[in-house]
C-alpha cells in the first residue's frame, strides 16, 4: 500500500545531465582522439612516485584496466597484470580549461532554458527545469514524456556538436530526485545515454537499485548506520518507522523515508540559502611529510585563508583542522576544532592550528591537510583584545592592511614566507593551481 498520493505531488520536466568522463573526454578531444574508445586517466602528480590521485578516467579505460574514479597511482595494473596499461595515456589535470569549457556548455544548456531554471550541481553535472520551455521546441499534441525526451536529446546532441563531449541525462515529469536517480542507475547504461523514471516507477526501478549506496544521498557510512537498524534496500527504508528514522538521523532520515518514497518538493528556482557561512582550504600534499615539516604548510594555509577573511570583513570565531595519514600509516588521521575569540589575524590562527595540530598529532605520517574557519562575524571596526599592549595589536592590524593591499596589486606571491622557498613549502607551488590542480590555461596544448 502506498505512503503517499502522488497525484497531490508537484511536478515539473526534468534533465539531469552529466557529462561523460569530463576531464578524460576533453583531454582526448583535444588531441583528436576517440573519447569513448581510447584509454586515458587524468592524473594528478602524474609522476613515477606512485602517489598520484586518478582524477578521471575514459570509458576506455574504465572498462579495459578496471579502473575507477578517484583511485591511486598505485592501483594502476602492471603490464604483467594486463598488457594493454601500455596503451594507456596518462595527462595532468588542465583545470582552469575545464572551468572554461563547462562555461560554454553552460551557455549551450541556456538555449533551452532561463537562467533561474538552471542549477549546475558540478563542472560536470547539471539539471535543468524544461517544464516551462518544452513547448517552444515540440509540439503540444504529444506527451510530456516524448516532449522530454526530445528535447533532452537536442541538448545532447548540441553539447556533442559544438564541444565533441557525450553526455547522459536522467529524466523525470516528476521530481528532481528521480531525475538524479535515472541519470545514475539507468542512464548511464542505455545505448541513448538517456532514461525516464517518474512517480509511477519508484516501485519497480528505485526499489529495486542492487546496492543502497547507490541511492542518491546514501554513502558507505549512512549504508552501514541503516544496516545496523535492519535496513539493507531502497524498499526497507521506505517500509521503515518513519518515527524511528527520525530518532536515529533526525531530519535527514525523514528525508531519506520520504527520498525512498519517491518524493521531492525542491524547486530549481527557490534558491538555497546557507545559515552559516565558513572559509577553508584543503590539499593534497606531493608526498609524505614528516611532523617537522608541517608547521610551515601550516602556517601558509593560516595565511592565505585568513586573507580571504580580511578580503570580506569577517573574522572566524571557529578553527578546523583536519589531517589525513598516509595510507601505510596506523589510524586514518584526525578531525578537530576548536572555539576562538574571533580574529582574522594570519599568525593567531596559525598558532591556533599548530595547536591542535600538536594535540592530536602522534608521529605518523601526513598526506593530506584541511583547514575550515566558520562561525563569523562580519564587522568594519576592531575590537582589540584588552590583555595585550594595543599598541602591539594596531602595529599587527595595520601589517596586515599593508600586505594584503600589496597582494591585491601584485598578486598572492608578492609577498610570501622565506620559509617558503624550502623544499616543503607549498604556497609557493600551489600558487598556479585551480583547485588544488594544475590550471593549464596558458600553456594551451603544450607537450601534446
């Protein structure tokens, strides 16, 4: 028996569209060569250190060497493992030219839709509203599931024609949701490239998706938290107390019953503004660093997200520090945080950083590091802080007016740590990267 009238649910004409192993398919198409039948990975740290992250993979490749996304250099095959790895091309991520050519597909989606009616969820994924639109491009004596369809394929085609990248789209007369679920579980496996799932086929497609991590909004550990409560299926959760739920998850398990249930009342145009508001910086560091070592990466990242925070007049009244093992190491790493007077001074937050970092530091091993400042206010005026010389305290503050009206003129890099010259320093070398990867932008094809 069903939960819920689907006939007093809102609908609307969705496509959910992602384009096909982005980064691969636009490494490929720029050296000409086939993006579904060539194999090739983007790479970061493409080196021979084996510590590189597999940021893209071609279909190619996927299929052929068994890789996936998000895989370690040293998870590639040998070629005493499978021969064909000698085919294999490797490329280092060109981000700032992903960005530009989501850009144009940007533009190209905008031909069928208005602006509000647009929400890219990635650089390679996006959903568009057609519900208002579809009228303009087929005629009205058909159904608005061939309406969709049709139109859904003219997008396809004109990304595929002006930019030489497929790609899938899931399709619903529904809901948003069922669109991001027919992209991922049906789509993405037809020779179309396309798939439709409505009201009408939760029971028989969304209840039956094998794995329930592979229902949207469920990871590995939601997966393992609902199979501790008897949960193993999409149909479990949606026959599961929804009291229950909401004891366990609060409002994400009510919204994970009503999520398996089919139902979705998000709408494109209805903007979701964030409560809070938090500045951070993350990366992936080049190798792995000893605990000697990371007081300077510390320090640089403290420096340059606390110029953001200046740039916008805010001062963090929270400090995160995240740390990530190397993969031999014992223990994955830590996740702290801790409350502060809220400040947007560079050396206060990297002594609050080194702090938990000395905490909760015990001698592994570092591969990865993040920092998170929220919890702020934003103000003009300074509060100075009465159990130190306020003379001291405006002599910092105008410091820091100096150097960032330097940065704002020269650039980050005209004013940077000596330390940072050392083989270990990071801002330096980072100072060219797209989030937290090679921009590409003016070395076009080089080395093609």
């Amino acid at each position: 028996m069903e939960n819920f009238d689907y006939s007093l649910e809102p609908r609307s004409d969705y496509a959910f569209i992602d384009m096909k192993s982005y980064y691969a398919s636009y490494e490929l198409k720029a050296r000409g060569l086939d993006p579904l039948n060539t194999m090739l990975v983007v790479m970061s740290k493409a080196d021979n250190t084996g510590s590189g992250l597999i940021l893209a993979s071609s279909p190619a490749a996927k299929k052929r060497l068994g890789l996936t996304n998000v895989s370690r250099a040293w998870e590639l095959p040998t070629e005493l493992d499978n021969p064909a790895v000698k085919d294999l091309i490797i490329v280092e991520p060109r981000m700032q030219l992903y960005i530009d050519q989501n850009i144009e597909i940007q533009k190209i989606v905008q031909n069928y839709a208005a602006k509000e009616d647009i929400m890219w969820y990635s650089i390679d994924e996006g959903c568009v509203d057609l519900g208002p639109s579809l009228n303009y491009f087929v005629p009205e004596n058909i159904s608005r599931a061939r309406k969709l369809d049709i139109v859904s394929q003219r997008i396809q085609q004109h990304i595929h024609r002006e930019t030489g990248i497929y790609s899938t789209v899931g399709m619903s007369n529904s809901n948003i949701l069922l669109a991001k679920l027919a992209l991922d579980n049906e789509a993405k496996k037809n020779s179309n490239m396309r798939a439709l799932w409505n009201y009408e086929d939760v029971q028989t497609k969304a209840w039956n998706i094998k794995e329930i991590s592979d229902f949207w909004g469920i990871g590995s550990r939601m997966k393992e938290n609902l199979k501790n409560m008897g949960i193993y299926t999409i149909k479990d959760l949606a026959h599961a107390s929804p009291e229950r739920l909401n004891k366990r998850f609060g409002i994400m398990g009510l919204q994970l019953y009503h999520h398996a249930w089919g139902i979705d009342r998000a709408r494109i145009r209805e903007k979701y503004v964030p409560k809070g508001e938090s500045k951070g910086n993350s990366q992936m560091l080049p190798r792995d660093y000893y605990g000697h070592e990371m007081p300077l990466v510390i320090k640089e990242m403290a420096d340059q997200v606390s110029t953001r925070l200046r740039r916008k007049n805010a001062k963090a009244g929270t400090i995160h520090l995240g740390i990530r093992y190397s993969r031999n190491e014992i223990g994955g790493g830590f996740s702290r945080q801790m409350k502060v007077t809220p400040t947007d001074n560079s050396k206060e937050i990297a002594q609050h950083l080194q702090r938990l970092f000395d905490k909760y530091y015990e001698g592994q091993l570092v591969r990865q590091i993040s920092v998170n400042f929220s919890n702020l206010s934003y103000a003009n005026g300074t509060q100075f802080n009465l159990f130190e010389e306020p003379e001291q305290q405006e002599k910092e503050i105008n410091l820091e007016k100096s150097k960032d009206l330097v940065r704002d003129k020269f650039g980050f890099l005209s004013l940077v740590y000596a330390s940072s010259l050392l083989d270990h320093g990071r801002s330096i070398k980072r100072a060219g990267l797209v989030a937290g990867h090679n921009g590409g932008g003016a070395g076009g094809l080089d080395g093609l």
